[in-house]
C-alpha cells in the first residue's frame, strides 16, 4: 500500500534551490533606485566672455576647439533626468532576463529533471510489487519524473487507469510550472523595446523643444546630438529584447522536449500495474435463477 503522500515532493523539485524572481526584481530595482537618488545631474557652466573695450583691440578670433569624444557611459547617462531614469528601468530589465537565464539553464537540464536510472530502478520494484520502496526511492530524488511517478503510485489502489490519470495531472501541473518561469523572458523582451521606444521619444521631444525655444537659432549639428541621444534608449531596449527573446525560443523548446520525456518514462516505469490490472480476472457472474416449467400451474 502506497500511503498519499505527494505533498512530501516539493513540486517540481531540484537539487538546484532557486531564488524566488519577485524578490530578485525588487532588489534590482531597489539597488538601481539607490543609485538614482544618488547621482546629480550637475549643469554645465558657460564662463562669460569679457567684454571688448574700446582702448583694447579686439582679439581674433581662436580656431574652434575640437569637441571631446563621449565614453560609452557617458552617452548611456546623456539623456538628461528623464533620459537616467530610462536607462536605469533599462539596466533593471537586463539584470532580470540575465537571472532568468541563469535560472532556467540550472534548472532545464537532463540530470535535474529526468534523472538516469530513476525510471529503471522504479520500474523494476513496481515489477516485483515492493510499491512502497518505489515510492520511498522517488522522494529521495526529487525530480520532474520522480514528482510524476509518486502521483501514479499514490493511485494505485484504483488501478491503472487512475494511475495514468493523476500521472497526466501530474504532468501538466509541472508543465505549467515550468512553462510559468520561462514566459518572464517573453515578458521582458516585449517591455524593453516599448521602454527603449519611450526613451526615444521622450528625448526628441526636449531636443525640438531646445529648437522652438532657441527661436531657430540652434543648428543642424545640435539638433543631430539631441537625436542621437535620444536614439541611446531604443538601441539598448533592442540589445536586451534580442537575446531574451531568443533564449525564450530556446527554453520552451526544451522545455516540452523534457516534459515528453519524463511523461514516456513515467508511463514506461509503472507498466508493470497495467499488466497486473490485466490479469486479475474478474469472477463469473452468479448463475440465473431457475425459471418455473410451464407444466407446474398453481392449484385453485
């Protein structure tokens, strides 16, 4: 007898403790905040040019200086207040997909959730009808598989057909759970495009501001630094979407390659009930009760 006791399995359990993502994304976005409320955003001074006297001659005119080159942080964080508080909403989302990367690649592999010989070694208790120590074996190696097979041998008093029910319920709750973790990264890489996008936006906005407010005065080479500024947040919104979405394509496939495995395996290694409920003949059914012969009539 297999007592119910699946709940002992932590579902979809690993060797690998992972960490929980909404913990993750608060301290992300708390440490980027931090930072926010730490940066000055120090205006540049123009020094005042002494006036021409007119005892003094006037000085000709020096060669224009040539404009020092931006380090690439330096174009990260030109955006101004509005432009800062987009790159660190950036910032926040690649940290996210980077730990869901990491995440998902410690916990979709072969030896975490379908462990080697699991399937065999239940597969031959279930055989010689020690259920019992099948079960105890699953709980000692928790896995997708081991979770799936302690489902079925938790119904196999009710016979097979119970069995492969609670081991398809089993399957799908942990599709579900796996499936759930790997939708972040869809997630993310649709936001960072949108917030890239409103960067973009944000940043022409204030560059033809400068224009109307400078009554066109401003020339085509400051116009151009606006825009390029501004253009920053759409290019580091598609650097982050890219790649998540690629890893995204990439973990779902194997996430379904794992989820029909260990479903094969499971069924493969609790066979031996479907035999067993097989030859269980049922008793014959009890003879009719003898009809009366049309001879014997009662007597008025």
């Amino acid at each position: 007898m297999v007592s119910d006791d699946r709940e002992q399995v932590p579902r979809c359990a690993t060797r690998y403790q992972e960490v929980r993502l909404d913990r993750f994304i608060v301290l992300v976005f708390g440490v980027l905040l931090t930072f926010l409320l730490t940066v000055k955003v120090d205006a540049q001074e123009v020094a005042p040019t002494p006036p021409v006297t007119a005892t003094q001659p006037a000085a000709a005119p020096e060669a224009p200086a040539e404009k020092p080159s931006k380090s690439f942080f330096q174009i990260l964080f030109s955006g101004g207040p509005v432009g800062v508080i987009i790159m660190l909403v950036l910032i926040g989302l690649s940290l996210t997909a980077a730990y869901l990367v990491f995440d998902n690649l410690m916990i979709l592999r072969r030896s975490e959730l379908i462990p080697d010989g699991l399937g065999e070694e239940t597969r031959a208790l279930v055989g010689s009808g020690r259920l019992s120590e099948a079960a105890e074996l699953c709980r000692k190696r928790p896995s997708l598989l081991a979770f799936v097979m302690l489902y079925g041998l938790a119904e196999a008093e009710g016979g097979y057909s119970e069995v492969e029910k609670a081991m398809e319920d089993a399957t799908a709750e942990q599709s579900a759970r796996l499936f759930r973790k790997v939708e972040y990264l869809s997630v993310v890489g649709n936001i960072a495009p949108m917030v890239g996008l409103l960067g973009t936006v944000t940043g022409m906005l204030l560059a033809f501001k400068e224009v109307a407010d400078s009554e066109g005065n401003a020339g085509a080479a400051q116009l151009a630094d606006g825009i390029y500024q501004a253009l920053v947040t759409t290019v580091v919104g598609l650097i982050i979407a890219i790649p998540s979405l690629g890893a995204f394509a990439i973990f779902r496939n194997r996430v379904d390659q794992f989820i029909a495995e260990a479903a094969y395996a499971a069924q493969h290694a609790v066979s031996p009930l479907k035999r067993r409920s097989a030859s269980v003949v049922p008793p014959p059914p009890p003879p009719p009760p003898p009809a009366n012969s049309p001879g014997k009539t009662a007597r008025s």
